[in-house]
C-alpha cells in the first residue's frame, strides 16, 4: 500500500490543481470607424476556421449593433487564444447580408481586419492576428 501511495497517488494528486483552473478566456474589442450614417446595423464576424471565411453562416461568433455616424465598438467576450480573422460591414439596408453587385463588389462599407489590401475575394491569412490571454484591440476601417 505504502508503494501505491507514494508512487501514484502523490503525483496524480500532483495534477489536481492544473486541471482544475479553468481556460484563459480573452477579450476581443473591435472599433470599426468610417460609418457613414445611423441607417441599419454594422455586423461583425468573427472566423476562427480559414475554410469558413467569408460563409457568415460559418462564423464562429456573430455581433450585430445598430449603426451610428462615425465610430462604434463591440466586444467578443471570453475568447479561447488563438488565431483569428475579422470581417465587418455596414447593413445599410438591414437584409442581414452584405449586398454585393453582380455578386462580387460590395455595394455597402466593409471592412477587414489588417486592412489589407484586397483585389478579388479576401482571404483568412492576410486578415489572420493571434489572441492572446491579454485580449486584444482591433481597429478596422470601413470602405464603401
């Protein structure tokens, strides 16, 4: 008995206290400027996934606020650390979608995160930031 105590039992209680601790959740506020008006609502998607980018349907979380000239701010609460991409948009016309001519070109304001540089479909990479436990601030500029 003495061997099974000193030999198992102490260092699985050794383990107890980690996987006790909960995850480090952080926190995501991203700042979209450049609104152009109070009409409809700015949506803010959130990929954690790059086989998702883009599919609002497939997004990892989904925040939508009503719109307002100039600045507005959300906030992804308890957040996982790791790689992440942001698209967000002005709803104008508050059909939940972002409308696009011909399918392709935005017909409302849009935004990344990074800001890249864009010719054609965006894609998760150059949009792509890491969380960390600390949280992060994002700002991400609206082009119409």
């Amino acid at each position: 008995m003495r061997f099974f105590f000193r030999r198992l039992l102490i260092p699985a209680l050794a383990l107890l206290p980690a996987a006790a601790l909960p995850a480090r959740a952080a926190d995501l506020a991203v700042t979209i400027t450049g609104v152009r008006s109070a009409e409809g609502a700015v949506r803010v998607d959130l990929y954690a996934d790059p086989a998702s980018f883009r599919h609002e349907d497939q997004a990892f979380k989904v925040l939508s606020i009503p719109a307002r000239p100039g600045t507005v701010r959300v906030v992804f609460p308890g957040l996982a650390p790791g790689r992440y991409a942001v698209i967000a948009y002005h709803d104008e016309n508050g059909n939940g979608r972002l409308d696009r001519f011909m399918g392709m070109i935005p017909e409302e304001g849009w935004g990344l995160s990074n800001d890249p540089e864009v010719l054609g479909p965006p894609a998760f990479a150059p949009s792509a930031f890491d969380l960390p436990t600390a949280g992060r601030d994002l700002s991400i500029p609206l082009h119409y």
